[in-house]
C-alpha cells in the first residue's frame, strides 16, 4: 500500500487495461474491497473509467457492489454516497450500467 493507501490492485486498475494483473491479483487475494484514504476502491475506479474487463473481475471477486465512499474526505471531494452504479451513469456509459453486475 502506498502512502494514499492505494493497493497494488488499485494500481493496476488505475492504470487501465490491466486485466491479467488485476486476474492474478485477485487470484493471489488481493482484497477488491480495500479503500484508498481519499474513499476509492478498485470496482469505483474502474466503474468511473469504464473498464468492463475489471469490472467484471471485481465483480466475481465478490466486491461490495453498494459501496459509497463516506467520511470527511469523501465529504470533501464531493463524492459522498457516489456509488459506482452513480460513477458509470455519470460518464454516460450505458454499457457499463446495463452489464449484470449492478
């Protein structure tokens, strides 16, 4: 974990297009839950840059689907209650918000 407490699998889906180390992450047990200190996780991210692929792999990795970032800092960024549903509807991506895993 770094010093914004992103995870090695946060990384990797920042990066985008990542699938087979996001695959292999989550194989080894990376955790698809873990929160960032500004309230991301790996699913919200790649719900808000539209990566179907990690999506999916998050998904199947049992991954909160609900998860809202909340807190003073979520607060401040304006981000409080944003969901990941919220993140792909938001950039417009009815084919991220019409897959199975909403």
């Amino acid at each position: 974990m770094n010093p914004c407490g992103q995870t090695p699998l946060f990384c990797a889906a920042k990066e985008g297009r990542q699938e087979i180390v996001v695959q292999l992450l989550l194989s080894s047990g990376a955790n698809p839950n873990a929160v960032t200190k500004l309230g991301s996780t790996p699913f919200l991210l790649a719900s808000e840059i539209c990566d179907l692929e990690i999506i999916a792999a998050c998904a199947e990795a049992g991954v909160d689907l609900d998860f809202a970032p909340s807190g003073r800092d979520a607060d401040n960024l304006n981000i409080t209650g944003q969901t990941a549903l919220f993140m792909a509807t938001l950039k417009g991506r009815s084919d991220v918000v019409m897959t199975n895993y909403f």
